[in-house]
C-alpha cells in the first residue's frame, strides 16, 4: 500500500513530466490572480528573466502593501521572531548598540521587539527599505518619536559606511538582486558583530530564482539560496554559526518542481569568531 495520503498522491500524479505543462498553465493563471496572493511560481536564472516574465508591477515598492505592516506589524510578534528577540537582547545586553535592519519596512521589529525587552538609550537602529516604506517609516516615526530610528534607500551605500554592531534581515535579504549576505560583507569597512538572518528560503538544491505574488496586484523576484553554501560564504568571513532555527510558517511550494520545494524556511544567527559572547559556547558546531 502506498504510504503517500491522497493529496500528496495526486500532487505526484500533477508534477509528472506528461501533466506537467498543462498543470503549470493552469497554475500559472492562478499565480497571476488574486487568489495567487502569497504564492510562488516558476524557476528562472536571474531576477532580469523573472521580471521579463513578470507582468508590469511596483514589485515592493508599494505602498498598498505598507498597511500590514503598520497596523499589525509594528505591535505583534511571532513564534519565529522570538529567536531574533533571544538574541539581539542578549547582544544589546552585551553593549551593541548600532543595529542595520535590511529590509526592515516601517521599523516593525525596533517596534514589535521594543515591547518585550529594553532598547538602550544610546540605540540607533537603521532600516534600508524602499522609498515608499522609507517615507511612511519616517512619518510614522515622527509621529512615535522614534528617535532612534533612521532610514535609507541605498543598501549598498549603507553597506559600505557601516560600523553596526547588528545585521538583521528577516524575510527580506532574498527580494533584493544584490543582497546576499557575504557578497554585503566584503563591501563593507567595519563588519558586524552579529548577524541575525531569519525566513531565508534556503534549501538542499542549486541557487535559482522565482517569482511571487505580494499581493496588491504586485508580484517580487525572489532569490532561493542553497543552504550549505549560503552559511559556508559567511563562515568563510569569520564568522561562527550561532544558532539555526525553522520557519514553519514559510514555505515553498513550487508546483511542477518538487526537487525545488521544502516545508520551512530557516533563521540563522552568526557572531564574529573574534569577538564572541565571553562565557559561553556556540550551541552548533
Ligand atoms: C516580506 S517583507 C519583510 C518585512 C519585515 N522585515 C518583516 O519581517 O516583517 C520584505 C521587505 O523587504 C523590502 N525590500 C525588498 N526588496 C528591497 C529592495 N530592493 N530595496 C529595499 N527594500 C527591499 C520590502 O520593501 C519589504 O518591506
């Protein structure tokens, strides 16, 4: 008897080469409407074919898509933040006190986090985001008196100035053509003590890029990283493999390629062999 239940039957049944095409036509309409919101499609080998591919949209920079972020974002946290939080508290703790949040939208994690740990007074956090998020960013920070906060369009302008003493990305690194992390850190002229990377698509397989849906009739080209290499690429800089976790919550379903698909995404969290925490171990070797 098969050990297969009848959805993943029938998805074998779809994903076979003879089905294949017809299966991704259909799906590919489905990507394309409303109801595609938040899925993913297709296997290309640069963010220029994607877009090629794609039709016409704002991709991120767009400030539908900012609501979410400010309405819901900013207060609330989630099981795969609280990792993040463990360790950027225990960094502040230890005298961090600059933080570079790639990708960060409005400021939703100096905000979400600052509700369960103490910020110091000294932080500056700075978030590289698009021009829309940058502008509604430094309103709202205005209007909350978020001193700390400051805001960039230019990663890689803000890559190469940097002193922080904390990189975090979460769900964002991947979206931007040019972001992987150590290709970053080779650019920049102090590199971080911590980096804090969380719901990275990462996975067993060959880099490639894909396409998703964002909602708000704008689709994003998306980076998959193979996961060895992407954390051997920042080993290589000096840099200790911390802490690792899963993402359930994320996952990526790419109908017509189950050798590209996988049930969680992953956080990860390096320290500067040089200058680890002082009494204690990494928890993985
Ligand atoms: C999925 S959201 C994640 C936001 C937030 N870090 C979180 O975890 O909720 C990805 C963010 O990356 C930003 N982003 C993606 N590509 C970008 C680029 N090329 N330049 C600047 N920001 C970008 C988007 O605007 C968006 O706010």
């Amino acid at each position: 008897m098969s050990s297969f239940s009848p959805v993943e039957m029938v998805r074998r049944i779809l994903d076979e080469p003879v089905v294949r095409p017809a299966q991704l036509q259909w799906r590919r309409r489905q990507f394309l409407s409303r109801d595609g919101h938040g899925s993913y499609f297709g296997v290309f080998d640069s963010f220029k074919s994607a877009r090629a591919w794609l039709p016409s949209s704002p991709e991120v920079d767009h400030a539908a898509l900012a609501a979410e972020y400010v309405d819901v974002r900013t207060k609330k946290v989630f099981s795969y933040d609280y990792p993040v939080m463990w360790w950027l508290d225990r960094a502040l703790r230890d005298g961090a006190s600059t933080v570079l949040d790639i990708g960060g939208s409005v400021g939703v994690h100096y905000y979400a986090y600052g509700r369960y740990f103490h910020m110091p007074d000294a932080l500056t956090w700075r978030v590289v985001e698009v021009p829309t998020m940058v502008l509604i960013g430094k309103n709202l920070a205005a209007q909350a008196g978020a001193a700390a906060l400051s805001f960039s369009e230019n990663l890689h302008e803000s890559v190469a100035t940097a002193s922080d003493d904390v990189w975090i990305s979460a769900g964002a690194i991947h979206y931007f053509e040019d972001g992987r992390p150590d290709q970053l850190l080779k650019k920049c002229v102090r590199r971080p003590q911590h980096i804090l990377l969380n719901k990275l698509p990462l996975y067993n397989g060959e880099d490639f890029v894909t396409v998703q849906n964002i909602g708000e009739g704008a689709f994003a080209p998306l980076h998959v990283y193979n996961r060895a290499r992407f954390i051997q690429d920042i080993k290589a800089l000096g840099y200790t493999l911390w802490d690792k976790w899963a993402v359930q919550e994320r996952s990526m379903d790419l109908r017509g390629y189950p050798e590209r698909s996988f049930p969680s995404f992953t956080g990860l969290y390096f320290v500067d062999s040089a200058r680890m925490f002082k009494r204690s171990k990494p928890l993985l070797s």
